[in-house]
C-alpha cells in the first residue's frame, strides 16, 4: 500500500526544489529566461507528483508499461490535430486516462489565472468532443483528471477586485462592498476552488484536485476543500481503473 500522505509531502518538496534548482542552473549558465520564468521552463517540478499518481494507477492494478509521463502523450483533438497532456495511460486500444498537473506561484496571480483557467476549460472541451466524434477506439469514457497546485502565501488569500463596467460577476466571485465599476471579490483561493470544482460539477473533470505548499523547507502543503484533496482524486482514478480492468476480465 502506498503512504499517500507521506509521499505527498515529499512531491510537494520536490516541486520547490526542483524549481530553484532550475532557476539557479539558468542563472548560471546566463540564460535570457533566467528568473520567475526558468523555474518554469525546466519543465519537471511536477515529475514527483506524477509519480505518485502513476504509483496509484499500477496499485489499482495497471501495468507500468501503459503509463505514460514523459513520451507518447499527444492525443487527438477536434480543434487542433492533437494535445500534449502530462500524463496519459493507454491500455491496449482504450485511452484509459488523461491528467494535466498545473501550478502557479507568485508574484503575479491575475492574468495566470485567467490563463490556467482556459487552459483546464479549453483542453477538456476538445478531448470530450475528439471522443464523440469517434478519435478514440472505445466507446467507454476516459477518466480525466485536473491536478492543480497553488503557492500558499498572503497574496492568494487577499480578496481580488472585480472589474464590472457593464455586467456583475457571478456571485460566487463576489465579495462584499462597490466602487463604481469595480466590486471587491474572492480570493484567489476561492477562485481556484470555484474553477476545480465546477470543472468536475460540468463534467469536463473526472476529479480535480487542488492542493496549497508554502514555499519552504520544509513545505507546508493543505487542501482548501475536502472534495479537492488528492485522497478524493486518487480515490476516483483508482475507482475508475478498477472498474475498467473489470470489464475486460
């Protein structure tokens, strides 16, 4: 059985220093991308993670080989030709599962969170519609899985103005208080909260997870909702697999 609890804490320990580590060797090797934006462009903070959920996906009984995390991962779309997800299982002709692992840090949380927003929304549009359309071989339902991960700071707890010069925002993203065309708001915790779990509540989600880490050694990490937390997601991918190998036995 896997300690999910322990080795979450040490993905989540990996992704900071993983992230410094790449800021540091751009920074050395004076790269022009050095900075904020070369702990991103390494491309493996999340690799950790990964391999937690590829370790839940062979303890609900799959075989390593149909799990896929670094090749092989582009699957049809119906808008594009095909999407790069992050990781992606395949067992014999049947696309079993897709997951993307998102994070984001600060300083700047506004426009990131417009950006990952389209990002979740958009992906998953265009699989579901790939699917219906036939891309795929099966007829049963991939299982596809949101994992987000937000960096714990005061930032991301301060209520976020609403910019409203025609129309008020759902009121979900509303706080309390106006001023003219801009209206107090929810944090960016909140937002991200309403984002996974409405991505699962309209379907274009298996299960979405969103976890806070604190940027510190050691992390921090906690999950605002329980209906977020990676047992829940962990538990419905395995769900999933469990009942896809039964069908096939």
């Amino acid at each position: 059985m896997i300690d999910i609890d322990k080795r979450f804490q040490e993905a989540a320990q990996y992704f900071w220093s993983d992230r410094s580590k790449q800021r540091n060797k751009q920074l050395l090797g004076g790269r022009s991308d050095a900075g904020q934006r070369a702990s991103v462009t390494g491309g493996t903070q999340m690799s950790a993670f990964e391999a937690l959920v590829s370790d839940v996906l062979i303890d609900a009984g799959l075989d390593r080989l149909h799990i896929k995390t670094r090749t092989s991962l582009e699957l049809p779309g119906y808008y594009r030709p095909e999407k790069r997800w992050d990781l992606v299982v395949v067992s014999g002709e049947t696309l079993v599962a897709a997951i993307e692992f998102k994070s984001q840090v600060g300083p700047s949380f506004g426009n990131n969170f417009n950006n990952r927003s389209e990002e979740a929304i958009g992906s998953a549009s265009d699989i579901w519609v790939a699917f219906r359309e036939g891309r795929f071989t099966t007829a049963s339902a991939p299982f596809l899985g949101y994992f987000f991960l937000l960096e714990d700071c005061p930032r991301v707890w301060s209520p976020v103005r609403n910019r409203e010069p025609y129309f008020q925002v759902d009121p979900v993203f509303a706080g309390e208080g106006n001023e003219k065309s801009v209206s107090v708001g929810v944090s960016y915790v909140s937002r991200y909260q309403v984002l996974c779990k409405r991505l699962v509540m309209e379907r274009l989600y298996t299960a979405s997870c969103l976890t806070l880490a604190t940027n510190a050694k050691p992390t921090v990490v906690s999950h605002p909702a329980e209906d977020l937390s990676f047992k829940r997601f962990a538990a419905a991918l395995q769900g999933h697999v469990v009942t896809f190998l039964g069908g096939i036995r």
